[in-house]
C-alpha cells in the first residue's frame, strides 16, 4: 500500500489584536515635574530617536547639522559657543523623554524599551496617544 499522506501544515497564526485604548486617557506620562529640561518625540515608532537620544547621539548630529536647522545667531557663533549651547545633549539624563505612538500595536516593544531605559536613569516615558495641539478623540485607519 502507498505510504500515508503527511499530516497538513499546522494553521498561520494570525498577530494578535492590539490592545484595546481605555476611553479615559493615562495622563501620567505626561508629567512633567522636576524636569528640568524636556526631549519631545513625535513619533515613536521603533524608539530610535530615544534610543539614539539616550546613547548621546544627538550632540555630534546637533553639531554637523546644517545652519538652517538652528536659530539665527548660529551662523556667527564660533565652535565653543556653539559646543556650550548643544552642551547639555551630552548629559541626555538631564532630560525628561516624553515619546508619542498612536499606533497601539508599536507599544508592547516600547514598553520593554521604557522599561529598559527607566532601569538605566531615564526619566522616559513612551506615551499612547498622538501629538497635537488639540486635544481630541480619534480612530487611526488601517490600510489594507
């Protein structure tokens, strides 16, 4: 007799749903007190930006970044002037982190990502929501 069939392949799974959004809002994050100074991130998405702010990144980029990306007086200030104003991106611990994702599914790794840096001296918080200047209620839509 011919051999028996191999038995089907085990079902795709499909990735879970994301976590459902309290109607109440955790404003928590949004704390501020005692920061002294404060990095904004619009944007989460993986945590690069934080992750490079963290690792002291942004003092070599603030640096060779070119005049346009700072004020006016930029363009006349001479190399130690402009080291002393980028200074404190050397000390990124002086800073409260405030990171927004509105993607709920993009906040389980950054949830291990807050809690990884929190454990090395960050005040960092990834918030769920969306930046803006208004405060409103919104759906994101998914592209298929």
């Amino acid at each position: 007799p011919p051999p028996p069939p191999p038995p089907p392949p085990p079902p795709l799974l499909s990735p879970p749903p994301p976590p459902a959004r309290s109607p109440v809002p955790d404003l928590s994050a949004l704390m501020l007190g005692g920061c002294g100074r404060v990095f904004i991130d619009g944007g989460s998405n993986m945590g690069e930006a934080v992750g490079a702010f963290a690792d002291g990144r942004f003092f070599s980029c603030a640096m060779q970044a070119p005049p346009r990306n700072h004020r006016a007086a930029w363009a006349s200030m001479g190399r130690g002037e402009k080291e002393a104003s980028m200074g404190p991106l050397r000390e990124p611990r002086s800073f409260c982190v405030r990171s927004f994702e509105a993607a709920p599914s993009l906040l389980p790794p950054l949830r291990d990502e807050e809690a990884s840096l929190r454990a090395r001296g960050f005040d960092v918080r990834f918030v769920d929501g969306a930046l803006s200047n208004r405060t409103v209620q919104a759906t994101l839509a998914r592209r298929r």
